[in-house]
C-alpha cells in the first residue's frame, strides 16, 4: 500500500519539515490542555505517544492528561476511545491518530 506515497507513516523529521515549510502559525505562545481518553488499551497507548510526538513537533506547552476512568470518559459524550479533547473540546472519537493528523487537529484547535 506504500505505492506512491499512500499509506506511509511519515516519521516525525518529515512532519517537521511540513510544519516548517507550512503556514507560519506561531503557537508556542499558546497554552493548551489536551486529554487522551482511553483505559489503557494499546490504541489509546499509541495515541497518547503520537500526542506527545506531535506537541513536541509543535513546541506547544502543553499539559497532556491520559483519562482512564470510564465515568470521566463518558462525560465528555464519547462512547468509543481512543478519544482526544484539546481545550476541553472533544475533537477525535474512536481512531487511532498518526502524528501528523494530531498536528492538524492542534493547528486547527488552539
């Protein structure tokens, strides 16, 4: 599935570099709350690495909080995790993230 670019995962130098070159979006400055939503599965595992992975990416200061219990996760209307809330807004429900999907959703949330 690799034919002609599709369905690689980019590695993070490469996201880098699309930050980079991309619009010129200062969000360093910016304080951000992001919750991964899950109880510990291996997706929600994934997930909450490629959180820090695209922050990381972003140099955003971030606080990165993995929710685990049910009864919080429900709160927020998700029925399915892996979920992502960025600033208290649910934004991902039941897909697992490459980092460089995260990165949009952060440029386009905060």
């Amino acid at each position: 599935m690799g034919l002609f670019g599709f369905g690689k995962n980019k590695k993070k130098d490469d996201i880098e570099k699309e930050v980079i070159k991309g619009e010129n979006t200062n969000l360093s400055d910016k304080k951000v709350s992001i919750k991964v939503l899950g109880e510990g599965c291996e997706k929600c595992d994934k997930v909450n690495d490629n959180v820090k992975e695209a922050v990381e990416i972003l140099n955003l200061d971030a606080d990165i909080e993995k929710i685990k219990d049910l009864i919080e996760i429900v709160t927020y209307g998700v029925m399915s995790t892996p979920g992502i809330v960025i600033n208290e807004k649910v934004v991902s429900v039941g897909k697992i993230l490459k980092t460089d999907e995260i990165v949009e959703l952060l440029k386009k949330n905060i």
